[in-house]
C-alpha cells in the first residue's frame, strides 16, 4: 500500500510551497492478507477508464494498528 499524508500542517507552510510536508509510505500488505489480518476490496465506480481504487478492511483480532510504516 503507498499512502500520501500531509506530516506538515498547513498553516505552517507558505501559500506556494503548499506541495512541501507531504510524505510518502509503503506498507507491504501481502503478509496481512496471507496471515488474513486484512482484507482488500475493490471500490465499484461508474465508468471503464476509472483508476483502480480499493478499500483495506482491518480483520477482527486483528494487529493491523501495530503496522510499522
């Protein structure tokens, strides 16, 4: 899984620098989805040149809070 997240709050950054305090992760979920700690669903939308999107489901009993980015 790659995840984009802000790590600088906006009202710290000038107006056109507003692309800086992004960070970019990666969470290997293949281990998770073999051991089945969580579960990827495609996301259903209208149209065929749509980008692929999906849902990542924490499974119950699951540690996926324990990830390590």
């Amino acid at each position: 899984m790659v995840l984009l997240a802000r790590t600088t709050p906006l009202s710290e950054l000038e107006p056109s620098k507003l692309s800086r305090g992004l960070s970019l992760f990666y969470a290997d979920l293949a281990r998770g989805k073999r051991e089945g700690r969580v579960s990827v669903q495609p996301i259903h939308k209208m149209g065929g040149r749509s980008i692929d999107a999906n849902q990542v489901l924490r499974s119950p009993n699951s540690y996926i809070d324990a990830y390590t980015f």
